[in-house]
C-alpha cells in the first residue's frame, strides 16, 4: 500500500475531499515523524510500537577487504507490532 492508496482509501471511507484526506494524511505522518524525531515512542493501541533506538560505535569489518573498520553511533527506528496485529496476520484474530 501506497501513500496515494491510502488517501483513496480514506476518500472513500469518510466522505472527505482528496485534498481533505490528502491533508489528514500528511499531517499524521509529520506529527509521527516529530514524534520520532524528538526520540519518543508512539503506542498505537492495537496495532503496535514504533521506537527510536540509539546504536552505540562499534567494530566491524569490510566484508570486500576484512579490514576492520568503525561503525560509528546512529539513531534506529524499530516497530514492535501488538499482539493484536500478530493473531490478526496469522488469521487468529
């Protein structure tokens, strides 16, 4: 699913205007990536987590020429989906 199947698919659920679903749409996801940004969790009930993780510098190696090299520290984004979305997937639900 897209972002344009999504915008249809509130289009034709709520009544709303493209423009109007289009907007909802958009500000959702720039109020979750604020969110994001700002290192909080989103808790969507039902559905899941999404999380931002730090990752520490750490050795690795180039797999091309087995030097050893850093990787340096950075910002993860991980999703922990509900047990509800999980049984819901797997046709328990």
């Amino acid at each position: 699913m897209t972002k344009a199947d999504l915008i249809e698919d509130i289009y034709l659920k709520t009544g709303f205007s493209k423009k109007e679903s289009a907007e909802i749409v958009e500000m959702v996801f720039d109020l979750m990536k604020t969110t994001l940004e700002g290192g909080e969790k989103i808790k969507l009930a039902g559905f899941g987590n999404f999380v931002v993780k730090e990752k520490s510098t750490r050795k690795g190696r180039n797999p091309q020429t087995g030097d050893e090299i850093e990787i340096s520290s950075r910002r993860i984004l991980t999703f922990k989906p509900s047990q509800v979305l999980k049984a819901a997937i797997n046709g328990k639900g």
